[in-house]
C-alpha cells in the first residue's frame, strides 16, 4: 500500500508538486504519466525518501516515512525497488556485478547470490552479459540491468523512472513486457513515462500529472483499444467494398 | 575474502596512496614499537636491579649491637624500606668461602677479621637510596654505605627518558598516521561518491557502505605493523649478542636472548608480531572511522 495525502514539494521557488493525495493498492500496475517537468521524477524520489516533501505526508507499507530515522531509510529501499531514470549503474563493474550488488547489500554471496542473479538475468533477457560493462551496453541492455538490479532483492513494490526514454518503440514495449511479468510475480508497479502510445497500448490505471499538478487518475487505453478496433472495421468495410468492385 | 579484493584493487589503482598509508603506518609502529621494546627492556634491566639488595651498610669493627639496632631503628621508621638483613662477620665469610670455594688462594687470604659487618636495605624505591643514605651517614658505628647509586640513578633517567621519548613521539606519529589513514581514505571516498550514493539508493545498510572503508585503514595498519615486526626482528637478532653481553645478567632478558631457537624468543616474536598487527589495524581502523564519520554523512 502506497499513500501520499496532500504532497507538496518546493525545490527553492520552483513547485515541483501541489497537494498531490493518490493511493495505490499492492499488486497494482500503475502509470504516472505527465510531460517533462511535471514532477514524475519527484513524486518517485520522494517514495523512497531520496527527498523530503515539503507538505504533507507518506505512507508506503507500514511507514509514515516522516518517522523513519537515517538508520532505517535502507530498509524502506529494500523493500522499494526503484529503476532509475539515469540508470545509476556502477561503471566500473560488470553487469553480473551491478545486479548482484542487490544481493550483496542483503548480504548473500556464495553460489546462492550467483544462482539468483543468472535467474534474474534470464527473467529479463539479459543472458551472456555477465562480462559485459555498462559503456558496452545498449540503451535497452542498460534497462534490463537497471530492473534486474532493482527486482533482484524481492521488493515488494517497483518504482521505475522512464524506463522506455531513449528505446525505440519495440524494445520499449519489450520492456514494458518485463514490467507487467514482473507485476504478475506479485509485486506493485508503477512506471512514470512521457511516452503516451505506450500507456494507451496497455490499458492500465494512469495519473497523470501536469506542473505538479494531478489532472487525473483513471483508466487508459480505451480510447486508442477503440480507435483500432474502429480503423479495422474501416478496413474491413474498405475490403468489402473493394471486393464487391472485384466481384 | 571480498574486502581483500577490493582492497587489492585500490592499491593497484592508486599506489601511490596506498604506499603513502602503509609507509606512515609502518613508521609509526616501528618507532612505536622499538620505544616500547626499550621501555619494556629498561624496566625489566631496573625492576632486576631493584630486587637486588640496593644499599649496603658497613659496620666498623668496635660497633655493637645496639648500634646496629639503632640502625636498623632509623631505616625502619622512616617508612621508606622493604626490608632489612644483618649479616654478620661470620655469615659474610661464609658468603665469601662459598663465591671463592674453588680458588683456594682467594679462601686462604681471608679471616673473619677483615670482613666487615653489614645491614642489607631493600628499599621500598630506588628514588629513596639516596635519602636513606644521608640518613644513617655518620651515624656511630657507620663505617661506610654503598649503593649502586650510579647504575640506578641512570637506569631511572634511562627509562624515564625513554618513556617520556617514546610517548611523546609515539603520540605525534600516531596523530600523524591517523591523519594519513583519514585523508586516504578520504580521497578513496571522493572516488567513490557516486558509487556510494547508488548504494544508499539501493537500500545498503550504512555499515555496509562504511564498513569496506574502516577495514581497509585497517588493512594498512596491519600491513605496517606486519613490515615493523619485519624490522624490528631482523634488529633484535642482529643485536643478540651484544643484548647478551651487556644484560646477560637481567633474568627476563636472558631467557629470551639465550637462544634464537628457544620457545622464549620465538614466543617473543609471535607476541610482538601479533601486538604490532593489531596495532596497525587499531591505528587504521580509527583513520578510517574518522574519515568515514567525515565524508559520509
Ligand atoms: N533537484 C532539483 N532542484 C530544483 N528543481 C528541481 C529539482 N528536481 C526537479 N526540479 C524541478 O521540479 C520540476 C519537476 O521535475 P521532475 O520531477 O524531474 O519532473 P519529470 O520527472 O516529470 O520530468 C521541474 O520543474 C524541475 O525543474
Ligand atoms: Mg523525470
């Protein structure tokens, strides 16, 4: 369970977000959509106590995250996952290393760790890359790591940041993919995208935010699910008549 | 068996720091270390002399008992001795025959007659010899006091001097490796920062993140410790022989130094080797605590 009630957030004079309150029940997958600078980067930062809110309080699980002191904010990340929009992998190591690190902080090692990151690295198709460093990655390879990385420790709850940003359209939609599995294994999703041909693909529940404001929060996808059904039938009807000219 | 690793990783990529920490370190702990060897040594050579019978009072010839007694009355009362033993003419010949047994000419030379009387003061400090001395000086029936005043007096400045030496400049290396620890390890998290911030981002506890960190300071002590035990070795078996020579008679010291084989000596080696290591990995620790506490927040 995720619980933001009244969340402002004001970087010096700048709002990032006004009186954001939005709920999201577990096992949800959820878009946060909105143009750049809506303040989806903000709304997920504050989820994990990266950044304070400046109004209003949090709950995610059984924290109010006002009342979790330094020495626990780990805890709170173990048990959110997050993909971050910049990827945040360690340059200097392997994409074996940067996804067995989830495991490492737990404090796994051994042939169990090895065993769970090949798992994982299966899950999101990352097989062979063991060796590979993130400078010799794709843009979608380095998404693949970003998510296994984050999954990797069993969070209860996904957060990931424009993880389609700079994928073409079908490696997005792949990783998309991988984001639903990943919420059919149990865990919350929520995915902040600009990327509004993805979100009207999948149908799921969308906020959408607009200056830090949240204009709403519903149901995506009908229109476009319409809109194809609608373009086949025009097609259908195209064939027709081309038919009976044929006929 | 990770942490080494890494460690391993630091020093390859950045030598230079890496050499500049375990060389302060190893500075450190062998001057440290030789000062406290050479305390240990001076209290050891003053604790045996201290146990000797440190001042002789020789009674003349005429002198009687009552003499004697009061004597031993003055020492006595005035709270500054141990012990006190009378040894007669005939109890002083006797120690004579017995020293002299196996040079006859030496035991013919000598009757009771010559040999004085005397009183053996253990004193409860070696500091009070000379106010004891002044005390029963001129007394009736004196003859004459003697005491290892020389060797005392210096084995005293010695070992003062050694301590005072020792723990000032032990205490100033010791800031200085500390310092040295802290600033590498600072530097070692300046390269790190972004690394670490992904860790804090990704829910490692923060002993997780500090504790690679602290080890490593540590890591360099134990290396430096490790190499002084090296010097410090090679030293004390060089200066075996001139050790025996000088302090052969010091009880602690000849057990040790009687042979480079014996369980004593090798013991001595385990012990400082294990005592210079955990130093240096005490010392490094608290570089690396200090550093952390600093640059992590
Ligand atoms: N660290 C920051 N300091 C100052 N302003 C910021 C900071 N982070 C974001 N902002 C501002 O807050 C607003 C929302 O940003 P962000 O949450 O990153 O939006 P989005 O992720 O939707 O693109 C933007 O106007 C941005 O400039
Ligand atoms: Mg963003």
């Amino acid at each position: 369970m995720i619980r933001l009630e009244n969340i402002s957030k004001i970087y010096g004079n700048q709002h990032a977000l006004h009186e954001v309150s939005v709920a999201v029940v577990d096992g949800e997958f959820v878009f946060l959509i909105g143009p750049s600078g809506s303040g989806k980067t903000t709304l997920l930062r504050l989820l994990i106590k990266d950044i304070l809110p400046s109004a209003g309080d949090i709950f995610v699980g059984d924290w109010n995250l006002k009342a979790i002191n330094n020495s626990e904010i780990h805890l709170l990340r173990r048990h959110v996952g997050t993909v971050f929009q910049d990827g945040k992998l360690v340059t200097d190591r392997t994409v074996f290393e940067n996804i067995s690190l989830g495991l490492e902080i737990l404090g796994k090692h051994g042939s169990a760790l090895e065993k769970d990151v090949h798992d994982v690295m299966a899950l999101v198709g990352l097989q062979d890359f063991d060796n590979k460093f993130p400078l010799q990655l794709s843009a979608g390879e380095l998404q693949r790591t970003a998510i296994a990385r984050a999954i990797i420790g069993g969070p209860k709850i996904l957060l990931a940041d424009e993880p389609t940003g700079n994928l073409d359209p079908e490696t997005g939609s792949e990783i998309m993919g991988i984001l639903e599995e990943i919420q059919k294994l149990g865990t919350t999703v929520i995915v902040s995208t600009h990327n509004t041909t993805i979100v009207d693909d999948m149908k799921k529940r969308t906020i959408t935010l607009s200056e830090g404001n949240l204009v709403s929060d519903e149901l995506k996808g009908k229109y476009r699910y319409e809109k194809k059904h609608e373009k086949k039938r025009q097609d259908d009807k195209k064939k027709e008549i081309h038919g009976k000219k044929d006929t | 068996m990770k942490i080494t690793k890494t460690m391993w990783k630091h020093i390859r990529r950045s030598p230079y720091q890496s050499l500049v920490a375990i060389l302060s370190m190893f500075i450190t702990i062998l001057l440290t270390g030789f000062f406290v060897l050479a305390t240990f040594g001076s209290m050891s050579v003053l604790r045996f002399f201290e146990s000797k019978p440190q001042l002789m009072v020789f009674f003349n010839d005429k002198a009687t008992e009552e003499q004697v007694t009061h004597v031993k009355k003055i020492l006595t009362d005035s709270g500054k001795i141990e012990s006190t033993k009378y040894i007669s003419k005939e109890d002083a010949l006797k120690f004579y025959q017995d020293q002299n047994k196996n040079d006859p000419l030496l035991l013919e030379m000598v009757s009771s007659d010559i040999l004085p009387a005397s009183l053996e003061v253990n004193a409860k400090d070696p500091s009070m010899l000379k106010d004891l001395e002044s005390l029963v000086n001129g007394v009736e029936g004196v003859e004459l006091i003697d005491y290892q005043k020389d060797v005392v007096d210096s084995l005293i400045s010695w070992t003062n001097t050694i301590r005072i030496t020792g723990g000032v400049l032990g205490g100033i290396l010791t800031i200085n490796s500390i310092l040295t620890i802290m600033t590498v390890i600072g530097m070692r998290i300046a390269t790190k920062k972004d690394e670490i911030e992904i860790l804090k981002l990704i829910g490692a506890s923060p002993s997780y993140i500090r504790s690679p960190f602290v080890l490593e300071g540590g890591m360099y002590g134990v290396i430096g410790g490790a190499l002084s035990w090296v010097m410090l070795s090679i030293v004390t078996i060089l200066l075996r022989e001139p050790i025996m020579s000088f302090l052969g008679i010091v009880p602690d010291v000849a057990l040790i130094f009687n042979s480079l084989t014996g369980q004593a000596f090798i013991l001595f080696q385990i012990i400082m080797l294990g005592s210079l290591s955990c130093f240096g990995f005490l010392l490094g620790c608290l570089g690396g605590i200090v550093s952390v506490n600093r640059y992590l927040r």
